[in-house]
C-alpha cells in the first residue's frame, strides 16, 4: 500500500489478499472432491460470476471508499 489510494483497486486488494480466489472447490486443481464433476454445468457460470464480481470491484479504487474530508 505505498501508492496513493485513487491509484489502488479494490479488485486488486481483494486478489491480493485472497489468494486461489475461487467460488467453488471445483476450481482448485487436484482438490475437487465433487460428484458432479465432469458433467457439472454450474463452472462456467460460476467462473463468469467471479469475473464479473472483479471487475465490478476493479471500477473502484481505495479512494472512492474513503471518507471525503480524509
């Protein structure tokens, strides 16, 4: 965080902080455990959704989430 806060997005604070972000069990290599798997349909919608999520949080910077008189 040695950047100024309007040059910070708050989809990269929450990459940053959660590593291996993922919806489902699914998406982490070798660890899936679930019955559904190959046929499951729902991982690509899942996979769409977290994109989406970041990208929403990318239009927005640590300074949008900051009080105004700060």
């Amino acid at each position: 965080m040695a950047r100024r806060p309007e040059l910070i997005r708050v989809g990269d604070v929450v990459r940053d902080m959660e590593p291996g972000f993922e919806l489902a069990e699914c998406f982490r290599p070798g660890e899936s455990g679930c019955r559904l798997m190959p046929a499951c349909a729902l991982k690509p919608v899942l996979r769409e959704a977290g994109r989406a999520f970041l990208a929403t949080l990318d239009r927005y910077t640590l300074a949008d989430l900051l009080p105004a008189q700060l």
